[in-house]
C-alpha cells in the first residue's frame, strides 16, 4: 500500500495513540493497522468522516464484559475461567459473533476478532453488529458432561448481556453444534423464551440448513469468483488447506466438488501430506476422526500411508492454492515467500488474520491473488444472518435456497471488492473490503450524530 507522507504521518499518530490507549494488546493492533492502513487514505478523500471522527470512535468498542466462570469437574475439582463477550459495534444491527473456548485467549484476541467482525458483517449486506467472546476454557480432554456444565455456566453469566435484538453469538474455535445446543438449551431455560439468540443450532430447535458448511464452502466460492476474474479457474488446481476443524472441513469438501485437488490438512501437532489427495471418501473418515472421535490428524498419515510432519505447517508444500483454515498469525513472512516461489497463485483466508502483517506486504507487492478474512470467511456469519432471519418468519429453507444465497452473498462480497479495490488490472482485496466494509458502518454512524 502506497502512502503519502502526510499520510504516514496521520497513519503513525493514530497507531500510537491507539497502541498508548491499549497497551499490549498485539492482536487488536495488528487489525487495526492493516484497516487503517487502507482506510486513511479513504479518508483524506472523504473528509466528513474524518470530522466526526469516525476511526476513531469505530476502533474503541462500544463494550467490554470479562466475567467469571465457575464449574466443578468429573472429580468435583472447582475450575475457574475467565468469560469474555466484546460487543464492538452495532450501528448496523445487533451484536453478531462467534464464541470461542480455547486456553489461548485474551482480550486482545477477542478485541481484534471483535473488530474485524464488524466489518465482514457489513460486507454480507446482512443487517449484522460486530462482536466476539468465548473463555480461556480448553474443551479437549474433557467429558461430555464436564462441557455440559461449562457451556451452563459460561451462559448463566452471559445470558443477562445477549437476546434477539441485543446480541446474538455462534460458534468459533472449540465451539461447534454440541456446545451451541448446551448453551441454546440453557439460555432458554433461564429466559423461559425460544428465541433466535444463538445460531448454528441443531435442524430440530431452530438452526439453519447449509450452516455448518457455510464458512468454508463461501471461503471456496470467493476463491471461485477471484479466479473466474482473473480468467482461470479452481479445475484441477493443487490446495493446500491448513487445519481440520470445522472451517478446513468444509473448504476441502468444497473445493473437491469443484475439481481441485486437496494435497494437505493439518492440527496444531501438524500436518498431513498426501501426494494422492484428500477425496471424497478420506475427508469422510477425517471429519469421523476430528468430530466424532476427536483424534489426532497424525492417525491420517497412518491410515492412508502418507507423510506426517510433526510440529510443521503446510505452507512450503508446492500448491496453486492456499487455504490458512486454523488461527491467527499461522502464515509468516518465510511462508509467504515458499508459497510464491512454489508457483501460488491464490490466498483465500478461512480462518480470522491468519496471515502476519509482513507475509500480507509479501503476497501484495507480489501481485498473487490474495483475499482477506473478512471478506473470504464471511460465509459463515451470513449464514447466521439467515438463520435469524428464518428464525424470525419461523419457516426453514430449503437446502438449495440457501445454497444459491450463500453464493450471491459470496459473489457480491466478491463485487464489493472489486468495485473499491481495483487498480489497473490488479485487484487489492484487502484494500477493497476495507473500504466497502467501512462505507456502510460509516455511513450509520454519522447519520446517528454524536452517540
Ligand atoms: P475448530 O475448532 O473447528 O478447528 C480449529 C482447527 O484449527 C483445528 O484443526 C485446530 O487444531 C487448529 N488450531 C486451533 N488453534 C490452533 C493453534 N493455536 N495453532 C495451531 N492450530 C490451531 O474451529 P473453526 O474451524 O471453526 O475455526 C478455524 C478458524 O476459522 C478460526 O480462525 C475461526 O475464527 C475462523 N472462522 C470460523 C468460523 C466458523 O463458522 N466456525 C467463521 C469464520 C471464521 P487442534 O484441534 O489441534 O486444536
Ligand atoms: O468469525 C466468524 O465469522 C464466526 N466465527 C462466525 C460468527 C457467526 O455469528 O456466525
């Protein structure tokens, strides 16, 4: 990203004023700088944002809930966690955001994951605030009932903050179908309403069909759209996904329905590479082992004889394209370099911030094809935004319905892009779902006034 001076300038002060004001908080600084960054120069454009100040007020959440969680082990230890909830922004509708359990959390974690929340949410057209929260809570290891009791805890405390019209949460990292139905069940009996609070629900109690897949199958459809731009195609192209959670799961299923090959997946052990591919069928037994029997993706590599590397990441396996499906900071500068000299071609990220600052200059000044988090994993909140919205007509579509909307939603994330992010030939998708993703939650606020 090229700036003026005087706009490194703007962009240097306002860095150290918001690091001043959150001292540590590393995650969050890096959101927002690789915003601000795109969105500075957007301003000098647009000097009515600037008097009133918008930046400012949108990088300072409108609320921050840390709270205490209490529960007792299958031994009748105590345990203590700490619950998080960062309702960051809902100028454009209710608080809307994934929850996530995982002992690395903190509140620049939640901060940064709330933020960049915000502005996916725009970008889906849905009518969708921004936040996040979770608890230092690590799920693995633990008894079905020991999440049980966590999961109510965890939602006794947070209950009085969320509701239909005020904040509705989902699943993230450590959280999928079996921990939303503990805290759903628990909600409402607390509330004694059967209301659309928490998505990804179960089919019977109100979820949405096609959201389990949503997030990676949308992550897949905007790779689709990026390369059907650029006049290629996914066709028989080799994907190397990372992590085989709930998001790398479904960006495999995807992209091997459209006719890539899927060479790697991986777990915070390692990763797995089969020279063969991943197909239908191994995928099945993968998504057996991670969701049902909860086991290690080493157990891949003995099943169907491939290589298994220990404490490595995928990213210096020789690919077209890159799916970063696990966590934060999992890309780095050397990585991003081996996936450019290995011939890659496309980035789309699965996962939220996967790539580093540096690794993000090295795809850009490049010129490969890279589309961030907010824009490429929206999927999965825009299929949140249909299940309220058919948990408020109390109707169910049908699986195909809200396939074709999950591709408009994909599609038109990809336009948005495109429209704020084109120069030249080259597409800066970062720079395009920035500026589209501000526009909106901009444009509410200053027609709030002051609040
Ligand atoms: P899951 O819990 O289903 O899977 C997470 C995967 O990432 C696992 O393979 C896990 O390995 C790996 N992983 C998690 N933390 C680390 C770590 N610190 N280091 C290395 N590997 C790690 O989560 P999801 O698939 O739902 O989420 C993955 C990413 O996608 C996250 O960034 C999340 O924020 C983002 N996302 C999720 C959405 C959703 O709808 N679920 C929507 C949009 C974005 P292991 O099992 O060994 O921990
Ligand atoms: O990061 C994300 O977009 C999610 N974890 C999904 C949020 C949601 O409300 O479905």
């Amino acid at each position: 990203m090229e700036l003026s001076s005087s706009q490194q300038e703007s962009l240097n002060r306002f860095m150290s004023g918001l690091q001043r004001r959150n001292p540590g908080e590393h995650e969050f600084h890096q959101a927002v700088l690789e915003f601000a960054e795109t969105i500075i120069p957007f301003l000098d454009e647009n000097p009515g944002y600037q008097e009133a100040r918008i930046l400012e007020r949108m990088t300072e959440p409108d609320r921050v809930l840390t709270f205490r969680v209490c529960w007792e082990d299958d031994k009748g230890a105590v345990r203590v966690h700490r619950g998080y909830r960062v309702q960051f922004n809902n100028a454009i509708g209710p608080y809307k955001g994934g929850l996530r359990f995982h002992p690395s959390v903190t509140l620049s974690i939640f901060k940064f994951l709330g933020f960049e929340q915000v502005f996916k949410n725009s970008l889906t057209t849905l009518p969708m605030g921004g936040a996040k929260g979770g608890a230092t809570f690590n799920p693995k290891n633990k008894s079905e009932r020991e999440i049980m009791r966590f999961c109510q805890a965890f939602i006794t405390e947070l209950h009085r903050h969320i509701g239909p019209y005020t904040d509705i949460p989902a699943g993230d990292i450590g959280v999928g179908g079996r921990e939303i139905s503990y805290m759903f069940g628990h909600y409402k009996r607390l509330t004694n309403q059967f209301t659309g609070t928490l998505t990804g629900k179960g089919l019977a109690f109100g979820g949405s069909l096609i959201r389990t897949e949503a997030t990676g199958y949308g992550a897949a459809y905007l790779m689709e759209n990026m390369l059907t731009r650029a006049g290629g195609s996914v066709w028989k192209k080799d994907c190397v996904i990372s992590g085989s959670g709930n998001v790398a799961q479904y960006a495999a299923e995807k992209m091997i329905q459209l006719g890539a090959k899927v060479v790697t997946m991986s777990d915070s052990d390692g990763f797995i590479h089969d020279k063969d591919g991943i197909d239908e069928e191994k995928l099945a037994w993968v998504m057996d082992l991670k969701n049902n029997r909860r086991g290690r993706i080493s157990e891949y590599a003995e099943k169907f004889e491939c290589d298994y590397f220990p404490g490595e990441r995928p990213w210096k396996v020789p690919c077209q394209l890159a799916f970063p499906c696990a966590t934060q900071n999992e890309l780095d500068e050397d990585d991003a370099k081996a996936l450019i000299e290995n011939g890659c071609m496309a980035v789309a990220e699965g996962a939220n911030m996967p790539t580093t600052a540096e690794a993000v200059h090295i795809f850009e000044n490049a010129k490969i094809l890279y589309v961030p988090s907010k824009a490429a994993n929206a999927g999965g909140v825009a299929v949140s935004g249909l299940e309220m919205t058919q948990n408020s007509m109390r109707l169910s579509w049908t699986r195909e319905e809200l396939d074709t909307r999950l591709r408009d939603i994909m599609s038109n994330i990809h336009r948005q892009c495109v429209t704020h992010g084109e120069d030249g030939d080259y597409v800066n998708y970062r720079k395009g779902a920035n500026i589209a993703g501000f526009m909106k939650v901009a444009d509410a606020m200053l027609a709030y006034g002051v609040v």
